[in-house]
C-alpha cells in the first residue's frame, strides 16, 4: 500500500477526534491545591480532543466528535459549544448514568498546575462503539490522535479501528504523541507508541516527545529523531515550540520554520490542541505548509490569551485579524 | 424488648451517621443553570449525613461518620474539617479510584436550587461494610438515618445492619424522614419507609414528610399523625417548622414549642441537617425537650445565614451568643 501524503483533502471527508470530553473549572486565585473555599469560573467545555477538533471546525475544517458526555448541563455546555462551531457532534453519545466530566484546574504560584479530575470515571470513561460512531468513521477523512489515550484500554481499541477504517478508504492519520513519561515504565507500551507513530502520516511533537515517538536519544538531536520518523513511513513532523515558533519538516526533504506570536499569556491551557487544530485544517484545506504553520501558531497564541481552555479558539477571520494585530517573536 | 426511651445517653457511644460526603461548589449569581461561563465559590464539605454529624459534634456530642471519600483534595477538605471538629472518621474510607462527590449548586431566581451532581457514581457510592465500620458501629449508642436513602440499595444494607446492632446493644436510632415524594410511586419503598419508621424512636419531620411517614392522611391533621407514630413505637416526635420554629410531641402525652429566630437568611442549604445534629446531641448529652429545641432551632438558623452547607454549623458557645444576640418570630 502506498501511502497517501498527509494529509488527505477535505473532500475525502470529515476531520475526527476520539476521547474525553469535560467541563474545566479554574481556580481565580493562584495557590496551593483545593482545601480552603476558594473562587471558581466556569464551566468551560473541555477535554484536548474537543479543544482540538473545536479549532478545527472555527479555522474552516470540517470535522467530527466521537466521545461521550452525561446527562447533564456540563454535558450539554459542550454539545451545545461544538454544535455552534459546526462540529458534527452525531458521534457524541450520551450516558444515561455518569456525570460528565470534570477538570477542577488551579495554577500555582510556580506556574505548575494542580488538579482535581472527575475523567475516566465520568461519562469519558464509558464510550463504547455504536451504530452512530460507525457511520462518522465509515465516511471520515482524518483522525487525529492525543497520545494520551495510549493507556485508555476501551478508548484505545476505538482509536485502533477508526484508525484502520479510515486508512483503508484513503484517509489519513495524525498524532499528538503527548505520551506522558511515566507511561513508558511499562514496556507493552512502548510497542503500542510504535506501532502507533508507524501508522500515522503527520506527527506533532513538542519537547522531548519527538525523541519518545522516534525512539531515538536526545543527545542524538532533532535531525537524527526527524529522520528515523521518516523512514517509519511519516511524511510530515511537525514541532511546536512554544515561544520560539514552530517548524515543518517534510519526507521530501523540504524544512520550514515560523515565529511565534508575540502574546501576553492568561491561560495556556488547550493551546497546543488549537494548534493541532489549526494545522490539519489548513492542510486539508489545501493550505502549503507556510501558511498552515502560521495559522496554527496564531490558533495556539490567540488561545492562551483567553481565559478558558476553548474559549480562545479562533475563526479564520478572528486567526487572520489576529495575525495581522500581533508582532512576532525575534 | 422493652424500648428504650428515646435518646440513648452519650455513656453509651458516640451518634453514627451513615451516607454521603461530598463537597459544594456554589454559584455566586441567580440564575438558570450552568451552561454559560459563572462564577463559583468552594469547594463547602457537604452531604446530609456529613452536615448533621459535624454539627453534632460541635455542639459537644460525640460523633463519628460513616462514608466514603476520594484520593483527592475535595476528599481531604472533608476528612480536615470532620476530624477538626471532633468527629471520629475512623470510618470513613478512601476510594482509590472514585473521585470524592460533588454538588454544583445554584440558586434560580425564584429561590429553588438547579444541580449538577456526581453522588452515587463517586466514591460515595462505592462504601461498602468493613473491619474499621464494624468497630466504629460495635461501640455506637445512637444512629441517625437519612431516609433519602432509603433507595440507595448498597448503603441502605449498612445502615440496616449498623441499626440492628446499635438497637441490640441498647443503643436508639433517630430517623430524618426526608424520603422524596417520587420514590412512593414504587410499592415496596412503602414497606421499606414503614419499617424504618417501626424501628426508630425519634421522628425529626418537616412538611409533608410526618404524613409520609406515619402513613396518614393530611386531611386527618396532626394530631392523628403523631398518635399513629407513637402506636408504631416513636417516642419522640420532632417537627421542624422552619420560619415558624419548631415542636416536640413525647409518647408520654408531653408537647413542646419553642419560635424561630428572626434571621436573614443567605444559604438554607443544610439548616435542617444542623437541626438533627444539634437535637440529637443535645439530647444525648441529657438536656431536657425544650432547651434541646432551643439549640436546635439556633443551629438551624444559624448555619441559614451563613454561605455553605456546613459552614455555620455552631459550637456550643457559637449558638449560646447566638441564642442571647437573636430575636425570636412571634
């Protein structure tokens, strides 16, 4: 089989995205954890995999949600905000039972952030395959992976045959592989990051997971971990570098770097998903790699200057005001 | 087997109350729900069982909880403040998985509450019967029941057994009749409510609840109800009246009244809860009827003015300066 450049055009079908979906709410004060009474705001609709195919749905891409939520006003805070975006949100299921998700999210005053999750066993935890997330995958385009799930054993498995479906009817596949260290003490991961990265066609790291999906050691550098990525069978990596920009290295040989937006950051929470999201929706807009790694970053920096892990997702018209209003970092 | 008049003295062991722990967030501003982004204060240790027996043991009862919390900060929140005032939860259990429960609260605009729970598919509702219960139940001399769960199948058990060996050992059970009006659509609830009722010596009713739980017709008045409560065996029957204080009926053919006191009230929410809890304690702790109805009366109303299901829950010394500061209703 050959392998499709990634990623596939619009026209194949709709971007997707599998996982959690919750409501954040943050702390207003910063401090230590969740004892003492303390003030909130919320609810945002969260989770990456919402934030991500949100951003996704704003830029112009179109895309789907596969996850589950309660029955409840969190729950449909959510279905309510993707629906608006023009997210087709018939893969969204919800429990009868579980409450939906919930992130209680305070920053500290190191900048670390404390939390309290009601995630996997919230309505997140109970998604199961139905007839409905059957027929958005069997006409899908693209799934987009958060590494994340790697350890979600029934979430996985759903990952794994979407992925498959949508393969073989052309489609493609990026991901996240924002796989946290401590997974990879257990060794049948590792195969299971492997197998995973061998299957994708557009990679977006960020810090030391380029060298965790390549397998390859730091010391080595990037051009060492960029290459193995290739002969894997990836075409496009993509590295997001936060305050220093964002580069695309693709398996024909070509490299492009873009400067980060020059931003006054209130809440990076979610910004990397955006980023994510802006990216595949260029791309299968049909956008060259410039252009989508300037959306992209524009997408991630107009969100951490918002409040609310969704909140700061952009629209193409509010992502190209943005890009106009906004110098870039040297 | 002679009862025993209702309630047993602190000689014999502390007050047990069996059921929910769980913390409140509340929503600072009226409204209709929470879909939209608000603002929230918290996280308040809450749960009627937790409530009632805090303020028990504030007023100087000795007291210990049955329940279950999280591995989280909402869990230690409640277990802190339990354990600082003077409650023993040496059974109260640590879910490894659960997270603790949660109530969003929010009051509308017409005064009633909107919720988000996740009660029973939080730690909460995982309790389950073992060795630390066992000791705690083994030297009780007194269980508060909340007939709220009476449809909770797993706890309900516990609290039957926990009843059983409290009762044989001398030991007497107290029962807040709070069974919601919709459960009494499912017949064998009535015969649950009944025999519950048959096996409790004080009776702390509001409302509607002394006709439900006294199997009488409303029409038929008061009296006819309590009379048929003390036929099933009640000593001691304790109506909460809110604005227009409250009463008590003794199967000896004793009545007592005492009045409200004249409050602004910010936050109702467990009133009732410090009631029970100051009733029984005082009680407990050998005070006649009226001066037992004095103190629950100033717990009642002052836990109504201040924000938080357990935050104005008195000591001793708290509700005698609010006794001698606080005008009463006519």
């Amino acid at each position: 089989m050959t392998k499709v450049k990634s990623p596939a055009p619009e026209t194949l079908g709709p971007t997707v995205c599998i996982g959690e979906i919750l409501v954040e709410i943050v702390a207003t004060t910063t401090g230590e954890g969740f004892l003492d009474e303390q003030p909130f705001i919320g609810p945002y609709p969260s989770g990456a995999p919402a934030i991500f195919i949100d951003q996704c749905a704003r830029m112009g891409g179109t895309a789907a949600m596969i996850g589950a939520v309660g029955q409840d006003d969190f729950g449909r805070a959510n279905t309510d905000r993707l629906r608006a975006d023009g997210v087709d949100i018939s893969g969204v299921m919800v429990d009868p039972e579980l409450p939906t998700g919930t992130a209680f999210v305070r920053y500290r005053p190191d900048g670390d952030r404390n939390f309290v999750f009601n995630m996997w066993t919230s309505a997140a935890g109970s998604l199961t395959w139905t007839p409905e997330i059957e027929a958005v995958i069997s006409r899908a385009g693209h799934l987009h992976i958060m590494g994340t799930l790697l350890v979600q054993e029934n979430i996985w498995k759903m990952i794994d045959r979407a992925a498959r479906t949508i393969r073989e009817r052309g489609g493609t596949v990026s991901l996240d592989p924002n796989m946290r260290s401590e997974l990879r003490a257990d060794p049948g991961i590792d195969a299971r990051i492997a197998e995973t990265v061998a299957g994708a066609d557009l990679l977006l790291p960020s810090g030391e997971e380029l060298y965790v999906a390549s397998g390859t050691d730091p010391k080595d550098g990037e051009d060492t971990a960029i290459t193995r990525l290739f002969e894997l069978g990836i075409s496009e990596v993509v590295i997001k570098r936060g305050a220093n920009g964002s580069s695309c290295h693709l398996a024909s040989g070509e490299s492009f770097t873009a400067p980060a937006f020059k931003i006054e950051e209130t809440d990076p929470t979610g910004a990397g998903d955006c980023f994510g999201g802006a990216y595949v929706a260029c791309r299968r807009l049909g956008m060259d790699v410039n252009e989508a790694l300037t959306f992209a970053n524009a997408a991630g920096a107009r969100n951490a200057t918002i409040r609310g892990p969704m909140e700061g997702a952009g629209t193409r018209e509010q992502l190209d005001a943005f890009i106009a209003a906004t110098p870039r970092n040297p």
